[in-house]
C-alpha cells in the first residue's frame, strides 16, 4: 500500500472524513417507505435500497408465484417493454455486484425471482453465478450485516431483469467500510467483471481521491447510484469521474405511445462537486466541478421493483432506490456487450438523443436550486436523470 493512500485511509477510519449520507426514514419522505440499511459511521458508506412497508410484494409470500399472482411492482417484463430492451444479449458478459457483508440465501432466492419470472437458472453449478468474499474466495465469507441482505437482493435481481443472460459475480466486503468496498471493486475486476456496480456511498469529500484508482479499470464499466437524498452534496463514488453515476426516475404505465412515462424521483441524487473537476465531456452550465448523475432508471419505490429475499425478509418484497438503477444500468451495458466504450460517461453524452428524455419532477428535497436543471427534471440534461433513460441499446 502507498504510504499516502496509507495515511488517508488512517485519516478515514479514525478523523472522520466521508460521513455516511444520513439514513433514517427515507429521505425522500414518504410514510411507509425506510432504507434498508442504517445510519453508517464515518469511514463506511451505507447501502441506498428503499423498501415499501406497506406493501409486501407478494403478500408475505415465499417461494415462486404463479404467473396468474404475480408479486407487486415491476418485473423483468415491465423494465423490459418500459426500455426497450431485447433480452437476448449478454451471454459473454460478467457483472461484478460490490456489496458488504454475506446474504446466505443469496443464490436460492435469485433463483426464486429468476423462475417467477420466466428467466433462465443462474447458478453456482452451471457457471452462470458466483459469490466470493473481497480477497475473491469463496471462503471464509463475511459475516450478515443488518439491510444490506436486501440491498444484494436487489441487485441480483435488477441484473438478471436487464440482462437475463449475463453472468453474476457478487463480491462481498468484510465490512461497509470504504477500504473494504474498494477493496472488492478490484477484487471483481480482477475476476474478469465486464461491468460493476456500486449500490452504496458516501457523502464526498477531500480525501476520497485516494480511492479513485480502485473504481477506474480499463475496458471495465464501472457503474454507482447517485444516491436517495435528493439534490445537495454529492457521493462517492458516484462522483468520480470515471464512475457512471445511476440516477433515478418514477415511471408509471402511460397512455402513449411508449406505453411509459417518467419523471425525476424526488429522492435522487444529485449535486455539483466541490472536489473533482469537470470532466471535458460534461459541459452543463452552472456546476464547474463534476455534475451528478449521467444516465438514469427507474428508482422511485413507490413505483418500484419485485425482489424476492428471505435472510432477513419474508420473501417477495418491492424495494426502489438509486440502489436499483446502478445494477440495471451496468445489467443494459452488459447486454449491449461494449463495455470497453464506457470508462466514463461520456458515451451518454455524445448519444443522449437515443435516450428517453426525461421531463418534470424534482429532488428538491431540502436545498433550494431555484427550479435549476441541477435539482429540475427538464429537457435535455439534468441532475436528477442525466442525460435519460434507456431507449433500447443505441446509446449503448
């Protein structure tokens, strides 16, 4: 280790740096909506899932369902008809899952979405998935962490709803800590992740630079939520500039000719950094330092996904967040197959016209912008949304 990353990751752990964003209630505020994981101290991030308490996803259900019972919220089909996706793509890419501590039933309740669904076996003994601790063994595996079960729930299944064909590796932290996070982000490229998402973070802040190597891997897309606090400071590492930063969206069935609609979710991230530079493809006007997010998808838990996971949930859930925007993101990288073109943003940048753009709603959530894009869902780019959604694997 190099004695300055030595020192800053001292700095971290004991000074304080990189508070966790807060996580209580659901920031966005709604009753009957709570994150998943608590508060986190300094020097750890927390996970951004959000789940619905007041509805369970299928009525406390476990096991499959029946395709005449589906669980609530939205399911492969919806996100696939929602963006255009094909669904047949993706059998030669592998998505890193970065996650914190171990969910035992991981692999026997992603098999429980994935047949619910309609979708093919992912599993240790056909190959298709992995789980392995951050050193990248399979053992030991750490020990279960309070919320962050469902978060890895999450994102297994949000993978498996953009591109059901793609391998799975989950990587699991001995703990939330930044050093143990961005420790398993090397381990997963190093395993030969195509693609890797990041469902967690940090408020930024000077000394966060030390870890900004771990989270940019040539010919590796590298992918984190832009947060559920709506517009402010914005989080690590999402806010790297070689980092995809996956914001959120509501989406709703609509009477158009796509069939959907979508507006900016009030808990998405969004922010104007104060401490990484702009990058040369990202030009919008009023933010002189990196501008979060770049892309988006549906994260709103009020319009949110089926996740089925028993460790610590009785089963099928709906559960929303920026935390399932990021792995479905890298999920439609992954069936588009190029992720060597995304060792940043700027591929959206250079083709937001293929997105759905993204118009209406706000994240102003406490901090005022003044109806700025930076807090505004508007036409063209925004904090909120970025440049929009997925519109089939063009911009791709």
């Amino acid at each position: 280790m190099k004695p300055l990353r030595s020192l800053v990751i001292t700095t971290l752990l004991v000074g304080g740096l990189l508070p966790a964003v807060a996580s209580t209630a659901s920031a966005a505020g709604p009753a009957g909506v709570v994150n998943a994981c608590g508060t986190a101290a300094p020097g750890f991030a927390r996970c951004l899932a959000q789940v619905r308490t007041d509805l369970r996803g299928g009525k406390g259900i476990r096991g499959p369902l029946a395709a005449a019972a589906l669980p609530a919220g939205y399911g492969p089909a919806d996100l696939k008809s929602a963006y255009a996706l094909p669904g047949t793509d993706g059998a030669t890419q592998t998505v890193g899952i970065v996650d914190a501590g171990d969910s035992p039933t991981v692999e026997a309740d992603l098999a429980v979405y994935r047949s619910t669904f309609g979708l093919p076996p992912c599993t240790t003994d056909n190959g298709c998935f992995r789980k392995v601790n951050q050193r990248g063994a399979a053992s030991p595996l750490p020990p279960q962490l309070f919320g962050w079960p469902t978060e890895i729930a999450l994102d297994v299944d949000m993978v498996s709803a953009a591109c059901p064909l793609c391998h799975i590796v989950l990587v699991e932290g001995d703990s939330p800590s930044v050093v143990s996070l961005a420790t398993a982000v090397d381990t997963a490229a190093a395993l030969g992740a195509n693609e890797i998402s990041n469902s967690y973070g940090a408020t930024e802040q000077n000394g966060m630079q030390a870890f900004e190597a771990d989270y940019n891997h040539p010919g590796v897309a590298m992918v984190a939520s832009s947060g559920d606090s709506g517009y402010g400071i914005p989080i690590f590492p999402a806010v790297f500039g070689n980092v995809i930063a996956a914001g959120g969206t509501s989406l709703v069935p609509a009477n158009n000719t796509r069939g959907w609609a979508e507006t900016a979710w009030i808990g998405a991230g969004s922010g104007c950094s104060a401490w990484i530079d702009k990058p040369v493809w990202q030009h919008d006007p009023n933010c002189p330092g990196r501008m979060t997010a770049d892309v988006s998808a549906v994260a709103d838990p009020r319009t949110g996904l089926a996740v089925y996971e028993t460790a610590e949930n009785g089963g099928w859930l709906v559960v929303g967040g920026t935390s399932a925007s990021s792995p479905f993101i890298a999920g439609v990288i992954a069936q588009a197959g190029h992720p060597g073109l995304f060792g940043d943003a700027s591929r959206f940048y250079a083709n937001a016209t293929a997105l759905h753009d993204v118009v209406g709603g706000t994240n102003n959530t406490g901090i005022d912008c003044g109806g700025d894009y930076q807090c505004t869902g508007v036409a063209g780019y925004d904090g909120p949304t970025g440049n929009g959604t997925p519109n089939g694997l063009a911009a791709f």
